[in-house]
C-alpha cells in the first residue's frame, strides 16, 4: 500500500502536516483528485472572489498527464472535468485520510454530533502553519484579518469535501442495510 504522498505534482517542502493518517492506494488518490475536480466545480458556483477562484484550479505549467494521481481525471476528461490545483488536491487527501480514520465497523460512520464539523477542524488543525494557497498571500494583505481569503477557502474546500463523502457514505450505508433487509425477506 502506497503511503499518503503530497509531493505528486507539486513539490511542498513544509513538514507540519503530520503523516500519521491514514494510508491512501493509488486508486483512493485517483478517486480523491477525481472528486477535488467536483469540489472545485461546486465552490466556483459559490465563490465570488476572481482571485480564490483562480487559486482553485491547476495552474497552467503543470501537466497533469504525468502525475498517477490525475490518471482517472484524464481518462475520464473529455472536455468537460475541472483539474485541480495542488493545494486542493492537497487537502482533499488528508480529507480523506480523516474521514476513513473516523469510520467505524462495516464503513458505518461514528455516531455523533457535528461529525461534518468535527472532520473539518481536524483537517485545518493539521494545515496550520503550512504553506498552502501561497498565491494568496499578497491577496490575503488585502481583506480583513478575521475574513483571511485562505483560510476561508481552505475551510471551504474541506467542507464541501466532506458534505460530498458524507452524503455518499451514508447512501452506501444505508444501500448495505436494505440489501441485508431484503435478503432476510
């Protein structure tokens, strides 16, 4: 199995982001930047500011068809799928790394209050101090320090992350639970 690698097409040199989590395959990866492309297309509905939308998408220099991350993207592409950028991509992944750590027996997601809250605060508790959005920072000088375009737009991505998986796990779930009902009838 594959460890959880933030250096595929973009090289990151900050070591804050702890490595404990959990262990992503290639193919959860491919799936992860997949659904990151569909965050994306999602918050630029949302997302007003020229500049953080902009800062959502894969930079214009970096060819995604050599990184295995991006391979399902491009397979599946025909025009229409929005690439990522690295730093989405970035936290989609230690997204995922939280969720899968949170689920119990049989992929049934811990019971609790706030879960979606929960995963996304620890997701940003383990980006502080890292480098990320760096072509924010001369937009970050511009806002106010409590509406701090970064941190918003990393929030942002992480709970829209989040709402999708959350939304799909419990569709999963409760796909599981009517087979094992009709089974018995």
């Amino acid at each position: 199995m594959r460890e959880l690698c933030l250096v595929d097409c973009v090289q990151y040199d900050d070591s804050t982001v702890q490595m404990s989590l959990q262990s992503l395959s290639l193919f959860v990866e491919n799936v992860v930047v997949y659904i990151a492309g569909f965050v994306v297309r999602n918050l630029l509905k949302r997302l007003h500011c020229s500049v953080c939308k902009a800062a959502l998408f894969n930079s214009l220099n970096t060819d995604t068809s050599q990184c295995a991350d991006f391979g399902l993207l491009n397979v599946k592409n025909r025009g229409g799928l929005v690439s990522p950028s690295g730093d989405v991509v970035r936290l989609c992944k230690v997204s995922e790394s939280h969720f899968r750590s949170h689920m119990g027996p049989s992929e049934k997601p811990v019971a609790t209050t706030n879960l979606q809250d929960l995963l996304t605060c620890g997701v940003l508790q383990s980006f502080i101090g890292a480098d990320i959005f760096t072509g924010l920072t001369d937009h970050t000088f511009d806002t106010d320090p409590v509406d701090d375009h970064r941190v918003l737009l990393m929030k942002r991505v992480v709970d829209e992350y989040m709402r999708c998986r959350l939304y799909y796990q419990g569709k999963s779930y409760s796909r599981t639970f009517r087979v094992k009902i009709s089974a018995r009838n």
